[in-house]
C-alpha cells in the first residue's frame, strides 16, 4: 500500500463505532436522529393526519375531490426530498467511480458522503432504499387515482378514510 491509502485510511472514522455512555448513569442520553432522511415518511403521516383532522371538521357530504388533492399533494411533497437524495447518492457513486486503482478496494468508505443512517444506525438509506420509498410512493398516487373513481362513480360519500389509509399504509413500509 502506498502512503496515499495509509493517510486517507486513518481519517476514515468507524462506522459501526458504539456511542460512549455517559459517566453519569443517572444522566439522559438523546440519541442522534437525522430527520432529513425521515422527511419523506413525516410528510405522508402528517398529510394523513390533515385529512383526518379536515374529515373531522368539515362536514360536507362529498368532498372527494378535496381530499384526492390533499392526498396526491402529499404524495407530491414527500418524493421532493427523494429526487434530492437520489442526487446525493448518484454524486456519491461517482466520486467512487473516479477513484485509483489502490483506493478503489476500499469502496465508498473513502469518498465522505451524504449520511445513511437515520435514528442511531436503526433505519438504513441507501439507493435501494430511496427507490422503494419512491415505488411505494407511486403506488399509492394510484391507489389514490382509482380510489377516487370509483368513490365517484359509487357516490359514495362515506369514502373520507380512504385517503387516510392510502397515506398510512406506505407510510408504514417506509420505514
């Protein structure tokens, strides 16, 4: 190895490093949370609560059409930080794309890079990651696409959870 490799190696910190605890056991210990990576599932559950805190208040019979466009904004909001992400990544990959021959063995722990951990190393981001968040994403616009037609061609008026549930049920595969 040449000393390019030794220098870049040592400052490449630990990542499976365990936090140090505190020397007071008696002292509370908040754990690092990266919420720019939680954004995507924050935006789709607090777009479920609005349609539910909205299906709460306002007493109109139908009104499907507020609540598709609720719900197909959400889903709009939430794949915004995603395209960011993705970018990130893409970057990332590229930079270890360019490397040498020797430091190109040791992959992307080299090249510093956006972050891919969110609630202390318990919820992983990756690129597999962002697309399934993105796929589930897509699915749900269109649950919500043919929910909405079929609640008007039903006149159904009673379909006020229906947005609710196509929010929180990718929300939950999200994470």
């Amino acid at each position: 190895m040449n000393r390019e490799v030794l220098h870049l190696l040592a400052q490449v910190t630990n990542p499976c490093q365990l936090p140090q605890q505190p020397a007071d056991p008696t002292a509370f210990h908040l754990p690092h949370v990266e919420y720019s990576l939680l954004l995507p599932e924050l935006i789709v559950i607090g777009g479920a609560l609005l349609l539910l805190v909205l299906s709460a208040v306002v007493v109109r019979r139908r009104n499907t059409t507020l609540n598709t466009t609720i719900t197909l904004l959400t889903l709009a909001a939430a794949a915004a930080p995603l395209g960011y992400r993705w970018h990130e990544y893409s970057k990332h990959a590229r930079a270890v794309a360019k490397l040498s021959s020797d430091l190109n063995q040791f992959g992307s722990s080299v090249v510093a890079g956006p972050p891919t951990r969110a609630v202390v190393g318990a919820i992983a981001n990756d690129g597999f990651g962002i697309y399934l968040v993105g796929l589930l994403l897509a699915v749900a616009a269109l649950g919500t696409f043919i929910g909405d037609g079929w609640l008007r061609r039903e006149k159904e008026g009673r379909g006020r959870a229906f947005p609710v549930l196509v929010l929180l049920a990718p929300s939950g595969a999200m994470f």
